[in-house]
C-alpha cells in the first residue's frame, strides 16, 4: 500500500511531462494571432500549471506572440474568479471595458470575464454545454479578425 502514492506520484509527474512537450494550436491560429498582434496586446489566462502551459506556449510556437501569460498556479486564483483575469489586465495595462476575452467554457471563461466586466466571446468548438449560450460566439479563431480588424463596422 505504501508504494501505491509514490507511483500514483510518478505516473501524475510523468503526465505532466508529456503534456508539457505538446504544442497542440488550433487550426489558422499563428496567422490569425500574428494579425491581431499588430493592433492588440495579446495575453493568456489559464487554470493549468505554470511551467506545463508556459512550455506548451514555447513548444508551439506561439509563446513570442503573447505579452502576458497568467495561470492560476502562478498568481493564486482559477476562472471563474475574475481576479485572474485582473491579474492579466494589470499586466497589459489595459482597462476591463476595453479588453476581449475569448475562451472555450461559456461558464468558466465567461463567468470570470463578465465579473471582471470585460467582453466575452465563445469560442464553439461543438461541445455541447448546457446553460445560455453567449451573444459573442465564433467557431474557429479566422472568425475574430473580421469583427476586431478595421473595416465595416461590426458588433462585438
């Protein structure tokens, strides 16, 4: 029995490991970034564990694209609690009401930015969730950039 957490330990340290080498992107996501990058200051926000997420960032690529990153683990508070995402506002130096913030859990990453008082937009990538679906919603990242990027005048 008394071998049983250390191994539980090990498998948990080894997953972690491998997670970290992962540089999984969404699909358009560098060039849809590298656009918006020209006009935003792009940050993450994240409940995962600093040194996992700050390696998948450097391991796709798309760590230089970002200004800030803030995980729960690094700055003590998880989404919903919007204080995370204030962390991340201090950082960029930017105000609530003029910031973005784009997440896959309409409750959790929506939760957190409303309370923050920023926007949000959904990002549906098909899971069903239950619950209000958000005004904001986009399917794949391509579809930011017409609603941030000048031209016609949209709503977001």
């Amino acid at each position: 029995m008394g071998a049983q957490p250390r191994a539980a330990r090990r498998l948990g340290e080894t997953y972690l490991d491998h997670l970290a080498r992962r540089g999984d992107r969404l699909p358009g996501c560098r060039p849809v970034l590298l656009q918006l990058r020209k006009q935003y200051r792009l940050g993450v926000v994240t409940n995962g564990i600093d040194r996992v997420q700050r390696s998948r960032l450097a391991v796709s690529g798309l760590a230089p694209l970002f200004e800030v990153v803030v995980t729960s683990q690094g700055c003590g508070f998880a989404k919903p609690d919007p204080r995370i995402l204030h962390v991340a506002l201090g950082a960029l130096g930017a105000p609530a009401r003029h910031a973005l913030y784009v997440g896959d859990d309409p409750t959790t990453d929506g939760g957190a930015a409303t309370a923050a008082g920023m926007r949000f937009c959904w990002m549906d990538r098909g899971r069903p969730r239950a619950g209000r679906r958000p005004r904001r919603r986009v399917e794949n990242l391509r579809e930011l950039l017409p609603l941030l990027l000048p031209g016609p005048p949209r709503t977001l």
